[in-house]
C-alpha cells in the first residue's frame, strides 16, 4: 500500500561532510516532490533544509546525520519522539525512517536533487525551493 505524504512535511537534515565532498551542491533548502515513487505530495507545503537537524511529516520529531563524500551520501540512525498521531502520518514516518536507512548517492540537475539507494533507483526527488 503506498502512502500519500500530509501538506505540512517539513524534513531537516544533518550534515556532515567527509573528504572531498559536494556538500555545496546540495546545500540550501529543497521541496520534497516524491518519497520512493509516491506523487501526489502537497509540495508548497514541504521542506528540506540540508544543514539542519530536525525531520517531521507533521507530528513527530525525527533527528539523523547525513555523511557526504563526492556523490555518495548516506544518514545514520533516526530518533524520534513517540507521540501518538493520527493515521497516515505514522505509516509516513516509517516510510521517511526507511528510506532515508536505503539512501547512498545523490545526484543534482536543473534545480532538481535525487537521492539514490546502491542500485541507482530514485527514492527521494526534490527540487530547489524558490
């Protein structure tokens, strides 16, 4: 079952850079168009701020660290705040937790940012926030 993402998704990453690194690529904020190839999202209403440290769909805190080396890019573990919330947003969170753990490149075109698990595949499609 594939689960439309709330307007209101405001998703904030931690960033630390290694080596080498295109952190410049993708730095500044992004809108979140498509999470593992679900559309449908309200993509005024969301936001990714690579830099910060904070991730919510609309009810839960999420925090993680994203490692960045060329074009490779991968988040560690994810905390969360356990508050109960309303149904779809904790089928969302999941979502968001998992795909972020699948996530190793990036790849960054016209204003638009891919984030790509190990065998090329699009989980995430952003594009640059005005």
């Amino acid at each position: 079952m594939r689960t439309r993402f709330m307007s209101g998704c405001l998703v904030a990453l931690a960033l630390v850079t290694v080596g080498t690194s295109r952190a410049s690529d993708i730095s500044g904020s992004w809108r979140i168009e498509a999470v593992d190839g679900v559309a449908g999202i309200d993509v005024s209403r969301t936001e990714v701020a690579i830099g910060a440290a904070a991730m919510t769909v609309g009810c839960n805190r999420l925090r993680s660290r994203a490692a960045i080396a060329n074009r490779e890019i991968t988040f560690g573990p994810v905390a969360s705040t356990r508050m109960a919330c309303p149904p779809p947003l904790p089928e969302i969170e999941g979502r968001l937790v998992a795909v972020l753990a699948d996530v190793r490149t990036f790849d960054v075109k016209d204003g638009r940012l891919r984030l790509l698990d190990s065998r090329g595949n699009v989980l995430v499609h952003l594009r640059q926030a005005q």
